[in-house]
C-alpha cells in the first residue's frame, strides 16, 4: 500500500480520485481523454468560455469550468452567482446563436401570435470576444443555463444587454464589436478598466458576493488593495448607470426589462427614474443573507430602496425571499406583507422562483452510444466497488475540505468500507490569483494526500479542454454510475449538480447527501439525506446511511419526492418569471387607478384667492413636522422622533396664511394638548387636540369639544395591558391621552413588536375592552385604543361650531383645504366636507348626528375595528357626540366646555366641489381627493400659498392678483 500521495500542484489539478483501498490506476475517463488527444471533461478554457452572469471567476490565463446552474465563467475574478453543475449545461448545448429558435404561442399571457420584446440585462454577455484586427472581432457563443432558459420562453423577442468582458477604449473597436453583437441580438457595455476594477473586482466581488454568502465584509487592509469603500460604491453606482443608459437607447414602450444578480442592484432605479411605466423586474442568483448579516452593509438602505423601484422582485427560495423582505422591515421600516414590500401604497412583489433544469436532455445522453462507453469504462473501473461523486468550483462556499474530513471520519469509524468505497471528487480551480484561494487548493491537497496515505491509493487528475460535446457526455456517465452525490456547500443560492445527478438515476436510484445550506435543499430535501456539512460526523453517519440503504427506501424516495426535477426546467422559470412579471404591471396598473391623483397645486391656490372666507384643516404628525434622516439604523433615532417639531421652513408660510384676516387655519391633531402648544402657540390660529376633542385658539385657553356621557371605565384596565406589554417589548413605549391610549413599537423590533401587538389585541378583547364601549385603532407601528366617537370626522363639526361661535362668523365658508398624514379610521373627515357627499350622509337634521364613517366603498376603515358589542348605529353615536356638556372623565374637570349650538359650523359651509381639496400625505390608499407624498411637498405647496397670498395683499400685478382684482370690483 502505497504511503503516500502521487505530487500534485496546485496549479495542475483540483481533480482528485480518493479509492478506498485498491491499487493506484489512471482512471477511463483521464485514460479515454489521453488517447483520444483531448482535454479533461469538466473544464473549458475561459477563452472560450466567458460567462453570461458573471456566474464564476477565473483569471484570463486559467482553466475554469462552465457552471451548469447559471452560465459559464468569465475573465477576471467573479466567485459564483449561481452554485455550480459544473459543465452539464454548458457542455449540453451546442453553440448557437442566442436567444434564437422557434417560439410559439405564449398562452399562460394570452399573447398567441405575438412577441414581446425582452431586454435582459446581465453583468457579461454570453459571448467570448477577441480581438483580431482594428476592425474585426471573432465571436464565440457560451450557451449556459441562463441562456438555455431563454431560448424556451415563448413569444418573446429577447436581446442580451451586458458587458463583452473586454475592454475597447477606441471608438472603431466599439462600433466593430457592436455590429458583431448585433448578429447575436446581444447589445455592449463599453466599460473602462477602471471601473471595472472598482465595481467589478471591488464593490462586486470583495464586497456584495463575501456577504450574501455570509463571509462577511472584508477587512481595511483588504479594502485598501482596490482604493477605499466609497469610491468602489461611486463606481458601482456609475456602472449601473451605464447599463441603464444602454437600455434607454433600446427601449420600447411595453419592452419588459429583466436585471440579473447582485451586480445590478441599482438599475431598477436607474431606470424606473427614466420612465416610471417600465417594466421591470430584478433576480437574484446568490444567496440573500438573513437581515443581520446584511445590515451590517453599509450601503444598506440605499441599495434596498433601488430594488424595490422593480415591480418583481425575485429569488431561487422562499427562505431568500423571507430574508429580503425582513431586511426591508427591519432596516427600511417598510411594511412587508405576503405579496412583498409596501412603500407608501406603492407594492413591490417578492417572490420565490426555484430554476430547473432540462432533465430530458439528461435521460436522452443516457441513451447515446458514447456516454454508454463511458459508463462500461467506469463500471469496469470501479467493480465491486461503491462509486461517491462529488463536484464543486474549488471555492471557499462548496466545503470541500468539510467534505473529504467528513470521508476520512468514514474511513477511520468503518474499516470494513476501505476497498468497498471510492471518492470521485471533481474541483475546478477558480480564482487562482487570491490568496485565499490559494490557501484553500492547498488545503484541499493537505487532505487529500493524508488520506492517500492513510487509506490507499490516491491518484490526481489535471485539468484539460475538452469540447462540449464531450464534456457533458462525460459528466452524465459519471452520475449514472454512482451510488452516493455528496453536496456539501457551505452557502449556494441553488446548486443543481443536485437536480442533474438525479435525472441521470433513472435505473440506479442513487443516494443524494445535500447541504441543508444549498437552495436546492428546499426542492430535494425531501427525497435527499439534508445533513449540515459543518458538523463532519453528521456527514459521515450520512454516508454510511447512504452506502447501506436498502434498494426499496432509494425507491420511494426517487417515486415520491424527485419527479418535480423532470417536470420543472430552465425555461419553465424563465417563462414563469416573464408571466408573473406582465401579471405584477398590470395588477399594479389597477391600483394605481385607485391612487388618488397628485395635489393640482395651480388650481388649489388660485380657488383659494378667489374665495372670501377660507378654512385650512392641516394635520401635524408627518404633515408639518420636521423630517429626521436615521440613516438606516434600526428603528431610527427614537429620541429625535418621539419629539415632534414643526418643520422650520414653515413657520414663515404659516405666519402668513394665518394673518390673512379671511383664513382660518386648524392644527389638528391626536396629539397631546402640550406638542401643539409648544409647536403653534406663536401662531395665530386654532389647535385641535387628541382628534379633535380639545380645542383653542391660540389666544385663548383650552376647552373640550367631548360629547356628554363619555364612558372611561375603560381606562384602568387598558393601561394595565398597555403598561405589561412596554414593559416586555424593547424600545416601545405608550402614552396616556385624556380620551385613548396609544402603544407605539416603531422603533422595536418589527418582527417581534408585531407579534407582541397581537397578542395584546387578544387580551384587549377577551377581557378589558370585551364590553366597553372603546374602538380600537391599528396603525403600521402602533395600537391604538379610543372612546366610541372619538375620531376627527366626529370632531369637526362641533370643531365648526366654535369657531363660528367665536368669531361671530356670517360669510360663508367657500374653500376648504384639509391636508394631513391621517389614519383609515379618521379620514371620515374627508368625507364630512367633501361636496359630492349626500348632505344626509353627513349631517342628519333629524337627529342632529353626523356620520362618523361614510366612505366612497361604503366599507369599513381598514386599520379600525369597532366593540361588536357596541355596535349602535352611527347615528345613535354622532348624536351622542353633539351633545355639549361637559364629560364624565374626571380628567377634564376645569376644563371649559364649548355651550353653543354646534350646528352653526355645518350651517356657515356653502362649498362647491371646485374649492374642495382633501389631501392625503404619504398615504396612496385614501378616501382624499389628493394625494401629497411627503412633509416636504407639504411644505413646497404651502410656500407657493404664501407667496400668492402676499403677492395679492400687496397688490402685485401677477395675473393671479388680477384675477382677484377684477373679481373685487365686479362684487362692488
């Protein structure tokens, strides 16, 4: 027995054949590829071979393999984007034009007898290009699995988008190698070595890839090799730029944009800031790490935001999915639902689109004379013998060496198995320049050669080229004739060596060993032993599990669990992609019909000078606060926020709305009477507090506008509940109002202050609220409790009463603006002023009620939920809260009550619908006319308010001014 291991170099081979006892032996497949004058089967030189994902990363002058689960590799120093089959999809298909071949009707789109256009965006085009004169350029066509997808999506005109991997610093170059592109329907990139540097090799590579794989961020010394973080950000950001560029030159109207891999994770915004219509959707290949590994990114938030511009947001699992979206929540604060993401009304769609592969292909190579000699040679080779196959990149994620330890304890704990058992271990070496690469080649060597010498014989394999045809022939006689796969990654966003030794076990029914970390895991865990390849005596109690399983077990779980793997493929997941994607438009078209329309900021101002007497109803909170930036941090800066401030450019603006002498402005608000105080009292104006139910004028004090018989024997219980649940939910807090109780968990951890919030819905009404008379209110981050009645539609009118009471009021009131960031259950203000309302609707004279939620769907608000155990009519309750006296919460004692009829405001109303303007901010699903997107557009607008109104006191000769002028002496 031989005592130690044949040399090997690390430059010469990752290929290794680790037999378990036997005399040392060329294996057929090395022996076949010697006499024929060939190469080895599972590589192909990066020449010939440029990937169309950027899926693996080599160096120019070393020999990389095609990865079967996304394309093939490419010059420079690109890790995995999808996990590798390692040559079956590339050696499977021969060259041909891409994105060619007969399509027919696209049926699940209803699109029979027409094409769409599809632009697909990708870091490298599926082409290797050469150079060979000023003018002329030789083409070669890498037909990955990418590309294998799209060549059977159906009715759909594609072209490739993407970078040739070359750099043509000359314009004659550039319109050469474009025109030899063109024939390919493949459009270039042109980027400078520089950037390439920084965004490919930097930002791409040693940032984003190490992370999503849960490597981690690299260290300052390492940073400094390839400049600083920032500038390696800049260039990913311009480099994405570029790409969109190149697709506004291409586009058509109804073209679908589908952007490809970490690399491009700033194009949806890129190009959704062109054209906001297109159509756009965003995948990702790699894994996408749990939220606390992704925050740790600098970079974070912005790049979230840039993906969520697409409509269709997409990744090989659900688990990745989850970890998105969660990233979101957590980090954006955004709200994740089970369709995605929610920004303001605005929905990006998540999804989970596990690729396939083409496994008829697979069974139909069986069937070839040529791979049939290939599998007689490897029976021969290996009789009596258990054949494990194992093939990888030789990269840090495949846990390769976690791999060979875990056969070695095999060895060691089962002597019996030394000349019963053979290793095939296919490692293509990638990246041959890093040293950390470097390090792992000649640990994977260590290992082998130890147990070499331990256990038998051990004999290297070099690399070679071998053409595609053979390559893949190889490869399926190689899954064909083994027992057990072993995949062991350590972190794969697919993997579908997996899905491809299965579709070659049709008679054999082989054992599949699968990393629980791999994303195939969740389409083959079922039918595959999941083991964690961290723990090596799991694995190797798995590979004697394997070894041993009786023929009836590899049975059942080859009938019952594998048959998805002939029936999904490549093109299925791309067709599905296409189709969700034209489905998410559409639907998103839909509802933006029910968005309301952007504020007519021309109008609104010059309706408001033409009218005599005006009533501006504005909301505080997110209306005219001041913005404050958190930078991303978990839950924002909870001090700043907590501490509402009115924004400082509107002071002006507000000072001279609220002097004109025909204006009345209302701050309302829920709110504490105190915030208001602090913010307003410098103002000439009226402060309406917690909804509505307290109410002053500046000048005056404070008084309650709180129907009579208001019942509070509520109040103890609720706040015991409230107070129990801060207590147990880091980072959230409740305030006491005279008329609600509010718990806010913004700033706790999402996940958890939504499962914290309802749980105390389920003690609220199983036990304190059950039969009081109480609505109960949710917002995004918050609970709510309230009296029966309390809302600011409710409020308003008696709100109306007063001020018309008060400043003995007997010019009509003609123009109302009410703007505000306000929740489902109070928006039944909108309703109360808006004109094309039924007038009973709104104020019944009979019973003096006004109701509280008249809504255009005639449905409930979604975010408030009523006491069924007090569910009186709307009359009853808006009759109860007209009547003025004061109320029963001994809270307000001293506090003034308002004693006037309160029917005076609804009577001193004679609006028409052209001077009506309701204005939701920030929230798309609203029962406003209008729609603001942010304080700061609040803020523009009242501006713009100000300046005409000076500029009409001051008798400017603007047209609005004439306007009004002309109007003053045809009243005369």
């Amino acid at each position: 027995m031989p005592t130690s291991s044949p040399s090997i170099s690390p430059a010469s081979s990752a290929s290794y054949f680790c037999d378990g006892g036997g005399a040392a032996s060329p294996n057929p497949i090395d022996r076949m590829f010697r006499e024929r004058g060939r190469h080895h089967p599972f590589s192909a030189a990066v020449a010939a071979s440029p990937d169309a994902m950027d899926t693996d990363a080599a160096e120019p002058a070393s020999a990389v393999t095609s990865v079967a689960d996304f394309g093939v590799q490419s010059p420079g120093a690109a890790p995995a984007n999808m996990d590798d089959a390692v040559g079956a999809y590339a050696a499977g298909y021969a060259a041909r034009p891409p994105l060619a071949g007969p399509r027919r009707g696209f049926r699940r789109l209803g699109l029979r007898g027409m094409k769409q256009r599809l632009l697909v965006v990708a870091n490298r085009l599926p082409v290797s290009a050469n150079r060979r004169g000023e003018d002329q350029w030789s083409l070669e066509i890498s037909a990955g699995g990418l590309v294998s997808a799209l060549l059977g999506v159906k009715d759909v005109d594609a072209k490739w988008i993407g970078w040739a991997g070359v750099n043509v610093p000359d314009e004659v170059g550039q319109r050469a190698l474009t025109r030899a592109l063109a024939e390919k329907r493949c459009i270039p990139v042109f980027l400078d070595e520089e950037i390439v540097h920084q965004y490919y090799n930097g930002y791409c590579n040693n940032i984003l890839w190490p992370l999503f794989h849960y490597l981690g961020l690299p260290q300052e010394d390492r940073l400094a090799t390839t400049r600083n973080f920032e500038s390696q950000f800049n260039a990913y950001k311009r480099a994405n730029q570029m790409f969109a560029d190149v697709v506004y030159q291409h586009y058509q109207e109804g073209d679908v944009i589908w952007c490809h891999d970490y690399h491009l994770m700033f194009m949806p915004k890129c190009l959704k800031d062109h054209d906001i219509n297109m159509k756009v959707g965003w995948f990702l290949h790699t894994p996408f790490p749990s939220s606390e590994i992704y925050r740790t990114l600098p970079s974070r938030s912005e790049l979230l935001r840039s993906v969520l511009c697409a409509d269709l947001v997409g990744f090989h699992t659900y688990d990745y999915a989850r970890h998105f979206v969660s990233a979101c929540t957590r980090i954006l604060g955004l709200e994740g639902t089970h369709e995605g993401v929610e920004d303001q009304g605005r929905l990006t769609r998540v999804a989970a689109f596990p690729i396939g592969i083409d496994s008829e292909r697979f069974k139909r190579a069986l069937e070839l004379t040529a791979v049939k000699r290939h599998i007689n040679e490897l029976t021969h080779r290996f009789a009596g013998r258990k054949v494990m196959l194992g093939v990888d990149r030789l990269d840090m994620i495949k846990g390769i060496p976690q791999k060979i330890l875990a056969f070695e304890k095999f060895l060691e704990e089962n002597p019996d198995w030394n000349d019963k058992v053979v290793l095939l271990q296919i490692a293509v070496p990638t990246r041959t320049d890093v040293p950390e690469y470097q390090k792992l080649t000649s640990q994977v060597h260590e290992i082998v050669g130890r147990i070499n010498g331990r256990f038998g014989t051990l004999t290297a394999v070099p690399i070679h080229h071998l053409d595609r045809s053979l390559d893949f022939h190889a490869l399926c006689a190689l899954y064909a004739v083994t027992d057990v796969a072993l995949v062991t990654s350590l972190r794969d966003g697919m993997n579908l060596v997996s899905y491809e030794y299965v579709a070659c076990q049709g008679s054999r029914k082989g054992v599949l060993i699968l990393s629980e970390f791999a994303g195939a895991a969740q389409s083959l865990g079922a039918g595959a032993i999941l083991v964690n390849p961290w723990n090596i005596t799991e694995v190797a109690d798995s590979i004697r599990h394997a070894l041993t399983m009786s023929s009836d077990e590899r049975e059942k779980r080859h009938r019952h669990n594998y048959p998805h793997v002939t029936t999904h493929t490549a093109q299925d997941w791309a067709e599905t992609f296409v189709c969700e994607l034209n489905e998410t438009v559409a639907e998103a078209q839909l509802r933006t019909r029910q968005v309301p329309p952007d504020l007519p900021n021309r109008a609104a101002i010059q309706q408001y000078l033409h009218s005599k007497n005006r009533l501006l109803i504005l909301g505080f909170n997110s209306t005219l606060t001041e913005p404050v930036e958190s930078s991303g941090r978990r839950g924002g800066d909870q001090i700043k926020e907590m501490e509402l401030k009115l924004h400082p450019e509107l002071k002006g603006p507000l000072r001279a709305l609220c002097e004109d002498e025909r204006t009345t402005v209302i701050v309302l608000s829920g709110s504490d009477r105190s915030v208001l105080d602090e913010n307003f009292g410098e103002f000439n104006m009226w402060l309406a507090a917690e909804h509505g139910m307290f109410l002053r004028p500046t000048n005056g004090e404070w008084m309650t506008t709180m129907p009579e018989h208001l019942n509070m024997d509520w109040v103890d219980s609720v706040k015991h509940v409230f107070k129990y649940f801060t207590e147990r939910t880091p980072r959230s807090h409740f305030e006491h109002r005279e008329t609600s109780f509010v718990w806010n968990y913004k700033y706790a951890d999402v996940e958890f202050g939504r499962l914290q919030a309802r749980d105390m819905l389920q003690h609220l009404w199983t036990g304190p609220i059950s039969n009081a008379a109480v609505d109960v209110v949710q917002g995004s981050r918050s609970v709510e409790v309230r009296s029966v009645g309390v809302t600011k539609g409710a409020a308003i009118d008696r709100i109306l009463g007063e001020i018309v009471h008060s400043k003995s009021m007997v010019t009509p009131i003609d123009y109302v603006l009410c703007i505000g960031h306000f929740l489902g259950k109070d928006e039944d203000i909108y309703v109360f002023f808006d004109p094309e309302y039924p007038s009973e609707s709104k104020v019944k004279p009979d019973s003096t009620s006004v109701s509280l939620d008249t809504r255009p769907d005639g449905g409930q608000p979604s975010n408030g939920r009523s006491n069924s155990k007090n569910s009186q009519s709307r009359a009853h309750k808006t009759q109860a809260a007209a009547e003025r006296s004061s109320p029963s919460s001994s809270s307000n004692q001293g506090t003034p009550t308002s004693h006037h009829d309160w029917r005076e405001g609804s009577s001193v109303l004679d609006l028409k619908g052209e001077n009506y303007f309701s204005c939701a901010v920030g929230r798309k699903r609203s029962n406003a006319r209008y729609l603001l997107n942010s304080s700061e557009e609040v803020v523009s607008f009242l501006e713009e308010m100000a300046e005409a109104t000076t500029t009409a006191h001051n008798g400017f000769q603007s047209t609005t001014a004439d306007h009004m002028f002309l109007d003053r002496q045809q009243m005369f």
